[in-house]
C-alpha cells in the first residue's frame, strides 16, 4: 500500500470499486480497492491499525489466519459491491472494520479468556470506530457504509469459525465438579429404579 501510494501508481480510475458494475467488472476493483488512498492521513490511518490487527490474527488463528485474512479482505469487497448501489470506494477502511469487528465478537461469543481480553484491549483502542459506521458522524466523503458492511462481515465470520481457534477453557475443578454431580445423579436413579419403575427423563437439545 505504501509503495504503491509514494509511487502515485494507485490510480482512482483502476483501483476504485464501482458498485454500479457487474460482478466480473468490479471483481477488480474488490481486489484492488483497499490497496488504493486518497492522501497520505488516508493510507497511515488505515496502515497503522492494519498491521496490528492482523499481527494480532496471525498470533491467534496461526495457520487457519491466511484463510481469515483472505475471506475477510474479499467478501467485504463483495457485501460492498452487493449491498450498495450507485457507490464508488477506495482504502482499506472496511477491511480494517472486518477485522475489529471480527477479533471483538469472537472473544464474546467463545467466552475464552485470552479473546476476551484481546475484545476489551480493541474497544480501548478502536472502540471510537463505531461512530464510522453511521452517515452523521462522519465526512460526506468517507464511506460509512463501506465500514458497516466490513463490521458485519467480521460479525458473519466470528459466528461461521467460532469453532476454530482459541476455545473456553474448563478448569480441573469445573470437571471435578462435574463429575460429582453426575454421580449424585445416577445414584438418584438407582434409588428410583429399585422399586421397579422405569423413570425417563427428556433433555432439549441447544
């Protein structure tokens, strides 16, 4: 992104994503989108937070992170290009929200320690970007939407692959604890069982 900004060769008329095309002639411009930026306060507030987040997934997610870091980097080019009509976009700003967004609710939604920790370090430090995401708060030329559709595919995403990644841990006293109450419950249906009932008991599944 650098490079390609100090060199001038991220030129608006080949790097923008049109959303008014069809889907193979805006295919280039969900590649090449968030490699393009209007100024230089434009590529540094995208740059800056870009590295930490996604060292922060590589440290996390290690191998499977590539894959996220693909599917979060197209498929916010394509909810962009799907979702709103009659718009023209360049920078990486929705890739950034993805990864926020991302990063924030796969710590609520696996309840791990770690990711949880992580979620409440990215409200400290983004948690101001949420004003990003509504057409009042920010300039008529900046990309509300954009953000909104990269915070929902991170959204998406954390739901899809919570089962990948860091999980809750259980303690050796919570399985201990556990295993006590299992045993108190089959002696309760041994105590039941002894007069020749047959007890059934129904579970819901989650």
């Amino acid at each position: 992104m650098i490079i390609l900004h100090v060199n001038k060769w991220d030129s608006v008329d080949i790097f923008r994503l049109n959303t008014n095309e069809s889907f193979l002639e805006a295919f280039q411009g969900i590649v090449l989108s968030p490699f393009a930026h209007s100024s230089n306060k434009h590529l540094i507030n995208n740059v800056v937070p870009l590295f930490f987040l996604m060292s922060l997934i590589r440290y996390i997610f290690d191998k499977f992170s590539y894959v996220l870091f693909i599917l979060l980097y197209i498929l916010t080019g394509i909810f962009i290009w799907r979702f709103i009509p009659n718009h023209s976009v360049i920078g990486a700003s929705g890739v950034l929200y993805s990864m926020v967004s991302f990063l924030f609710f796969s710590g609520l939604i696996r309840g791990n320690r770690e990711l949880l920790g992580y979620s409440l370090l990215i409200v400290f430090l983004y948690g101001s970007m949420v004003w990003g995401m509504f057409p009042f708060s920010v300039a008529e030329n900046v990309s509300w939407e954009g953000h909104l559709m990269g915070f929902i595919v991170g959204f998406f995403l954390s739901i899809l692959f919570r089962k990948i990644g860091p999980q809750k841990r259980v303690y050796s006293w919570e399985v201990e604890e556990n295993d006590i109450d299992d045993n108190d419950h089959n002696d309760h249906n041994d105590g039941n069982n002894e007069g020749g009932l047959s007890v059934k008991y129904h579970y819901k599944k989650d």
